[in-house]
C-alpha cells in the first residue's frame, strides 16, 4: 500500500510540473546559415497567451559587404487551443522588430561633389524599425524540449546614413521593405 501511495504522488508530482512550464529558452536552428545567432526567451501569461523576446546577432559578407550588428524581437503570442495551454499548439504572433546594423564595404568607389572619382573605405550604419505577424505551431514533447515553426509577412523601414566614403549609398533592400519572417526553433521549457 505505501509504494502504490509513494507511486501515485511521483507520478502527480511529475505531471503537476510538466504542466507547469512558464518559461521557454530557444534557438533558430537554421540562423546559422545565413551566419547568424538568433535567440529566443518565451514566458507564458495565461493559458492563451504569452510574451516572447528574440535577439539576434549577425555578422557576414553579401555583395563585397561586411554586415553586422544585431536586432530585438519583441512578440505577443495568442495561442488559439482551448485543450492545450500557451507554449504549446498554433498561435498568432504580432511583433515588432528594432535594428542596428554596421556596414562596411573596403572597396568603394564614389564620385565626388566635383566629379572625380575615388576609392576608399566606406562605412555606415543602418537602422530599422518595423513589425508584422507570423502564424506558427509549438510542440512540446517530452515534457521539456519545444519545436516552434513559424512564417508570416513583415515589414521595416530605416535609413542609411553613410559615416565615411563620400555620397556612396549601400544596397539595404534585404533589410528594408516588404519581407517574411521565417525559422525553426528548438528550446527548453521550463
């Protein structure tokens, strides 16, 4: 009789924590490809909704341009089960997006006011502000690990401004404009 009695509050004991998980700790597992680091923190509100913060770092080459520099992702998730609780199942996520980025690119040519032609350093700094929603889907299993696939429309608007190497504008459409906001993550609740 004790060991059923000892077994049956285990067993309580580990199901009342797994439903417990109010944090989750994740990563975009596909970040790296494009030589980023993406992380998340997801912290549940109620059993429909939670908050989540993203930071991302960045630093890579594109088009003889050095980028780098980093975002913030602020989300508002509303999960849509009524038999499962936030961190888990198909949610709606509005966010806004901040960020900073550092350009350089060491070959630059630009004209100057007079109509030579120069070489040098160029360097400036690009930052966006922007937003959107992305739809996506939370599993759990077991009872620790998540699986978090997300997509939807964004937008971000910004300006450069050029620090060094005369009037030379820079190629930001990648960060500017109409985009989709995409990943796979992979986390730990808790």
């Amino acid at each position: 009789m004790k060991k059923q009695l000892l077994t049956v509050c285990l067993l309580t004991g580990f199901a009342t924590a797994a439903s417990a998980q109010t944090n989750a700790v994740k990563v975009n597992i596909f970040s790296p490809l494009v030589k980023t680091g993406s992380f998340f923190v997801e912290h549940k509100l109620s059993d429909q909704r939670s908050v989540q913060l993203g930071a991302l770092f960045t630093s890579w080459n594109t088009g003889g341009t050095d980028i780098s520099g980093f975002a913030l992702t602020p989300e508002y998730r509303l999960y849509l089960s009524d038999k499962k609780p936030a961190l888990q199942g198909f949610y709606l996520g509005p966010f806004v997006r901040y960020q900073n980025l550092k350009l350089t690119n060491e070959d630059l040519t630009y004209s100057e006011d007079n109509g030579s032609v120069s070489q040098s350093e160029g360097k400036a700094t690009l930052n966006t502000l922007g937003g959107g929603v992305v739809a996506g889907y939370q599993f759990m299993f077991k009872r620790r690990f998540t699986l978090d696939t997300f997509l939807g429309p964004s937008y971000n608007g910004g300006k450069v401004k050029v620090t060094t190497g005369g009037q030379q504008s820079f190629d930001t459409d990648v960060f500017s404009g109409f985009g989709v906001r995409t990943g796979v993550t992979f986390g730990v609740a808790f």
